[in-house]
C-alpha cells in the first residue's frame, strides 16, 4: 500500500498555490501526520512545506512523483482546525495558503534557507584560494566565501563539478537548554569514590559528602557553589571521579520580567453579573455567540473577562485573550497572572524570537490554558477553546496589513464556530460595524452603564485654542491646562498628557522659499526628532541630519512646525522645572521590556507627568491618575478618512477614561481648534450613542460602511506612467466584469502617492452584495500574476481596508 503526502510548499507564487504530491517513504508512514513540516524536493532545490492530507492514491504517475526527504515534527505543529482556518483565510482574504498556514507560526518555526558548497574531489585538486575552506570541513555556507570575494571562484569550480550547491532548510528558533549537575543514584558508588579520594583533597571529600544527602537528583551548578562555597575546579575533579555528570537540561525562557501576587475576584455590581450569566449561559450550552461588551471606562470590563475565564478553566476549556497594543499587554498579563498564575503565557511582537517559540510550544503541549497576546496569538494552537475575548474591539491594530490581511475579530469568530464557544468583544466606544451588528441581534449586546466602584466620570473641559491665540498665548498649553497641572503637582496627583505624534516636529521648513523637507523615498515629509538632530521617514526609515540651510534656496531660516511629543517634553521642562516627566512613544520604547519598565515606573510614583502617543490611551488604571490633558484633539479629525470623527471620539473618550479611575475625582482638559465639532462636543460626555446615530447618518449619506462593504485596489510601480496607466486597466476590467450595483471610484492617487520610491494608484470599489466579487477579484489577480507582474507591477487586494 503506497502513501502519498499533499503538501503546500514554501513558495509564494500563483502557479504553485495548491498541494503537491509526494511519496512518503516506508520508514516515515507510521510517524507522518497531516500538519507536520517537512523538507520536500522542489525544481533544483529542498523546500520546507506542510502536510495537508494523506491518501492512498494519487492521479500522478507513480514514477513522477518524488519522495519526501526529510521530517521535521513528530508532532505535527499545525492541528486539523488550523489547516481549515488556512483554507478559509486564503479564500477570505484572497491570499496565498503557505502564507496562511505561516501566520500561524511563530518566526522560529519558519524556514531559514541557506546555500551549502559541498566538496566532490579531493582537496588537493581545488583552487588554492579555496583549499583552506575545505581542509577544515567538506560543507561550506556559500555566505563565507561571499565575505570574502571567491564568488568567481566558487563558481569555477562548480561548473567543473569540484563541488556541488545545495539548498539546507534549517528552522530559526532552537530550544533553550541549561547545564544542570545529575548527582549519581547509586550510593555505593559514592562511597567508594569518597574513599579513593586523598585526604588532602578536603574540599573534593566535602563535596562528595554533601552529595549523599542528594543521591539522585538534578542542580544547578550555582546552588552547589553557592551551599558548600566551593568553585566549579572542584565540582569538574569529583565529576571526573563519577560521582556526578553534566546534563543539559531543557528549560522554558521566561517573558515575565517580575512576580506577582495572587488575587482574589472581587464582588461584581448588577451590570457585570447579568453580563457575566448571559455569557456562561453560552458556554454552557455550547453555542457559539458573539457578545459585544459595551461599559464605559473603569466599567470593570476586566473583571467581567477574569470570571468568564474561570468559569471555562473550571470545565477543563482554554481561553485566548486580545489585546491590541504591546504596551497595554504588561498591565493586562498582569492582572491574569495575578488570577491564574502559570497557567498564562503572552504572545506578542515586543518578545524574543525565542521567547515567542518557547511560549508557543507551551500553548502547543498543553503546559497553560490561558493565552493574552496581541493579534496573531488569535492563532494559538489550543484544541479545546471555551472563550475567546478582544478587549478593545474597535482598534485597527487588529487587522493585518500584510498578507493575508486577515482582521482578527473575524478569525475569532470563526474559531468560535468551530469550538461552539462564545466571543466577547469588549469596548468602552465599539465600532460602528459592531455596534450596527448589534442592533440587528447579530450580536448580542451587554452594556455596563456605570463605573465599578459607583466613582462618577471625570469633568471634561474643551478648551477653544484659538481664543487663548487671540489672548496671546502661543504656547502649545492653554492658560486652563497651565493651572489644573500645577494644582496636581502641589497635590502630588499624577498627569497623564496625549499628543498623537511622535518627534519633535511635524515638519521642517524653509521660511524664506517654503521647501519642506521631504523623504527622498516617499511622498512625505520628515519629522524632525531632537534627541539625535535627525529628520526621520516613519514610513521607510529614511533619514538625514538637519541642514543647517535650505536645500532649494540656501536660506538659513530653516524652521520647525507642528509639536511632537520631544517638544512637548522640553516645554513641560521650562514651564514646571520640578516635575518628572516620563515620555512614551516609539521612540522611547524601542528596547525590549521597555513599555512594562516605563508603565512600571509611573505606576509607582517615580514621575508625576505620563507624556505619551495613543499607547498611553486605552488601559491605564492607576489610582493616583487625577488630570489627563489631550494637546491637540484634531490631529486625528482631520485625516483623509471617513473614520476620521470615529477615531476621534474613540481616542478622547479612551484617554479621558484614564482620569479618576478610584476614590479621587478626576479631570479632563482637551485642547482644540475646532470645539463645535461634534466628535468633540460628545467625547466630552463619553455619549456613545448619539454619537452612534450621528455618524451613522453621515455614512449613510457618503455610502460607506456599515451600509456598505469596501475592496481596495492598489497598483505600484517605479514609474509614475505605468503605475497610473494599469490603474486604470484594472478599473476597467472591473467594471466590464462587475455587475451595476456596485461602484467602482478611480483609479486615484493613494493617500501616501510614493512609498519607498513606488508611486502608489488605487480604485475602491463599494457594494452592498456582490457574490461575484471574489471570484472577479480571483480572476484579476490571476490576470496579474500571469502578465503584470512581470513588468514590475505590484497589485494588492485589500477587503474591507482600515485606511483607504
């Protein structure tokens, strides 16, 4: 009985998207299971790819098809709902499936190919620059000999068959292992040791002595320096006798930088407990609902998650917890931890590749029952899910900007029918789309009214800017903030200050010809950062030193516009000199463990001002948090997005949500140009609602969602011409194939035109319901990937994009 293996390779490319397949050899049919990696010939070299199924026959002729080459999991590593879910997302988000089997890897388990130089004659017939290569070892990584120019060489002799080129697939992350000491399990044998030791071998004779207390077990070198205050000469002479042996031992790298206390759940108000029986009635009847949570800040939304969980932990189920930012994973992890202790691991981009993988294979062997981690820890491989939480539904960052742009509150509930398990989404101003979803009993809707601990919201005060100009105040601080920050710095309350961009400045401009500073890659201008006189691309990274003269006209009245959160600092620094300011943005938590050090830091006094981005917005919850200061509240209002008001009210309703949390009352000061703005004017109740209808009414006159659905269309190219030019092939092709209903817009230029020297052209097209939109979409990219792409054309496909 022969067995053959469909596998998906590790090629992205639109000929090979399929399974192929391959003859799994006798001595791997009893370990081969669907899921598992494995090296695989493919054209000239060894790929890595997945095992999707396995069959007794196959349409191919026998002679064709190759064997496997090699294993790589005796496990698999993918379980049989992943490979569902990858064929889902590759039909769902039009991609490719070895890129949807991939996201849900960590990095470590990802291929890493590397070109091997393998001798096929004796040494003494190479080339003498090559000798001393092969004198060493037969297999040699082609990067050695690029180092050091010998490519003409190399080549040379493989032309001449001397060597040979292979492909080695190796896998990224290794597991960590620690030298640990195996004292002997046999008595007998230390006692005799302990008698052939000379007597002036004191320490040696202690050290054996001490042992027969630990016959058998397994130490760490240091705890047996550390107890007989002896050194490692001493343990490497009595090893050497037998009395012990070196092991290494696996060990689990840990991402926790602190410990912490257990906690027990507190008393829930009337809100929370008719939310959380609703909830557990899901579970307990197996049925795959989605809840949205919807409480004001400081509601006790958390409190709400930590119960649920228990309740699944208690039935033996697992539960995956989202958060949307890294920086708001210390405080969240914490809380869990507190709860249900090593039954947590963190997923998230701000660990190490091997931190990653070792908290993977803890999900994958069963080792915890509760995951908390950023988007992609959606795909922990857990088989027996009971609860699946996203706390801050409405963030962007929760679909993925790269293929497969998948966002993660639909894998969430996909999962969720295939566990028959519930998902919360929870949030203090959902989004549009969940909150009309909602009211259409698509989801079933929890709301928490009032605060947990009964506190009343803190007062909101709109600052009108352009009143404290006409009085002269060109500071980027209102007369208003000014005085409410120095009573809480008498008071010795902490502040927390948001501004909605990093650096310096915005911009940087010549006064006397109006050159602004521009990208040299991208088709947007530098922002100016202090600490090192650069100006900086947050697009592509590009960046300069600041001239000290125009470059267009050679002026020297170079000036910088627009405030960052570095200015803001030295501006706090001027007008209160005593207080201690922390600062977080991008730049100041680019080191690992940083956000956790900073929230840390703040969380126990040792800075009275928190001066941050929109990772200080959402989840702070600290006592002594008294005034929160929004600078600029139209940063964000006045983007080109129509989601530019409901980022709006988000975002202040988020930060204002900071203010007054316990026993002490708070207060918020927002800064703004335009006052009347009615994202303002009902941030500053926190009323959702009318500002739901409100909104709702201005999409449904504009035509965007929730009444429709989006796709967006995006060409680039190096050339401006041919960018525009197969623009508008696509949008033509598109409505030739497409029925009326829809509308097809553009093709215009992208928001950003030019990104990393490629211009940038796209179509949106809008619909309501279109079932021949994805096998349309299917085609073009198959028209594409067979002429386009080989002119140089990039087109992506995004459905439903967060940014258009």
């Amino acid at each position: 009985m022969i067995t053959v293996a469909e596998v998906i390779v590790d090629v992205a490319a639109y000929p090979v998207d399929r399974p192929f397949d391959y003859l799994v050899p006798a001595e791997m049919t009893n370990i081969m299971e669907c899921g598992s990696r494995v090296k695989v010939p493919f054209g000239p070299r060894n790929v890595l790819g997945f095992v999707v199924a396995l069959k007794n026959d196959t349409d191919v002729p026998l002679e064709k098809i190759k064997p496997i080459t090699q294993i790589l999991d005796i496990e698999p590593v993918l379980t049989g709902e992943m490979l569902q879910l990858a064929k889902w997302l590759k039909n769902e988000t039009i991609c490719y499936e070895i890129d949807a089997l991939q996201v849900m890897l960590p990095s470590a388990l990802r291929a890493k190919y590397e070109k091997v130089i393998t001798l096929q004659t004796d040494v003494e017939h190479l080339p003498s620059s090559l000798k001393e290569w092969f004198e060493k070892s037969e297999r040699v990584y082609l990067k050695q000999f690029e180092k050091n120019n010998l490519l003409p060489d190399i080549k040379k002799a493989l032309k001449e068959k001397m060597v040979s080129l292979e492909n080695v697939v190796q896998q990224k992350g290794k597991v960590k292992e620690v030298r640990k000491v195996r004292i002997c399990p046999e008595r007998e044998t230390l006692t005799e040791i302990f008698n052939n030791i000379s007597k002036r071998a004191k320490k040696q004779k202690l050290l054996v002595e001490w042992m027969f207390n630990h016959v058998g077990e397994i130490m760490e070198p240091d705890i047996i320096y550390k107890e007989l205050n002896t050194s490692s000469q001493v343990l490497q002479a009595v090893i050497e006798l037998g009395a012990a042996s070196f092991i290494q031992q696996e060990v689990y790298r840990d991402p926790f930088t602190k410990d912490v206390k257990k906690t027990d759940f507190l008393n829930l108000t009337d809100e929370q407990s008719t939310a959380l029986y609703k909830i557990t009635d899901a579970m307990n009847r197996k049925q795959p609902e989605t809840f949205l949570l919807h409480g004001i800040t400081g509601s006790g939304k958390t409190e709400v998650y930590l119960q649920a969980i228990a309740k699944c932990l208690e039935e033996g189920k697992e539960a995956i917890v989202l958060v949307p930012e890294i920086s708001l994973t210390p405080q969240m992890t914490e809380r869990f931890r507190s709860r249900f202790g090593e039954l947590v691991a963190v997923m998230h981009s701000g660990l190490s590749v091997g931190e990653k993988y070792d908290e993977w294979r803890k999900v994958h062997q069963g080792k915890v029952k509760v995951v908390v981690g950023a988007r992609s820890a959606i795909f922990a491989p857990f088989e027996n899910v009971g609860i699946i939480i996203l706390d801050e539904e409405h963030e962007s960052t929760y679909k993925q900007e790269d293929s497969p742009r998948y966002h993660a509150r639909d894998v969430a509930i996909w999962r969720s029918n295939y566990h028959s398990c519930p998902v919360i989404l929870g949030s203090a101003t959902p989004s549009l789309e969940s909150f009309a979803r909602s009211k259409k009993k698509v989801y079933t809707l929890l709301t928490l009214k009032e605060r947990a601990l009964k506190q009343s919201l803190p007062t909101v005060q709109v600052v009108d800017m352009r009143d404290e100009l006409k009085q002269g105040n060109r500071s980027m601080f209102s007369q208003q903030l000014v005085e409410s920050i120095r009573i809480r710095l008498e008071r010795k309350e902490q502040i927390v200050l948001f501004l909605n961009r990093r650096g310096y400045s915005a911009f940087v401009l010549c006064r006397d010809c109006g050159t602004v500073l521009q990208c040299e890659n991208c088709d947007i201008s530098l922002t100016y950062h202090r600490s090192n006189e650069k100006c900086k691309c947050h697009y592509c990274g590009y960046e300069i030193h600041v001239p000290k003269t125009c470059p267009q006209c050679q002026s020297d009245h170079i000036r910088f516009f627009g405030t960052g959160t570095q200015k803001v600092e030295e501006e706090i620094a001027k007008l209160f000199p005593e207080a201690r300011v922390l600062r977080m943005d991008v730049d100041t938590t680019k080191t690992k463990g940083s956000h956790e050090q900073l929230l840390q830091a703040f969380g126990d006094g040792e800075a009275d001002i928190l001066l941050g981005t929109q990772m200080i917005a959402k989840g702070l919850d600290y006592p002594n948090i008294t005034l929160v200061g929004v600078l600029s509240a139209d940063t964000s209002l006045h983007l080109p997005d129509f989601r530019a008001a409901e980022k709006t009210f988000q975002l202040l309703t988020q930060v204002s949500g900071r203010a007054g949390r316990h026993s002490k009352p708070g207060e918020v000061v927002i800064q703004t140009y335009t006052p009347e703005h009615y994202a303002i004017e009902l941030a500053k109740s926190q009323e959702y609602e009318p500002f739901y209808e409100r909104e709702m009414h201005m999409r449904h006159q504009a035509g965007y969602p929730p009444y429709y659905y989006l796709a967006l269309i995006q060409i680039s190219h190096h050339d401006v011409m041919m960018a525009a030019e197969y623009a508008g092939k696509a949008a033509d092709w598109l409505r030739s194939k497409l029925s009326f209903n829809i509308s097809i817009i553009g093709p215009t230029t992208a928001g950003i035109s030019r990104l990393q020297n490629r211009y940038r052209y796209q179509c949106l097209i809008k619909y309501k319901i279109e079932p021949n939109l994805i096998p349309t979409l299917l085609q073009l990219i198959k028209l594409y990937r067979s002429d386009w792409i080989k002119k140089g054309i990039i087109l992506t496909v995004d459905l439903d994009p967060t940014m258009i």
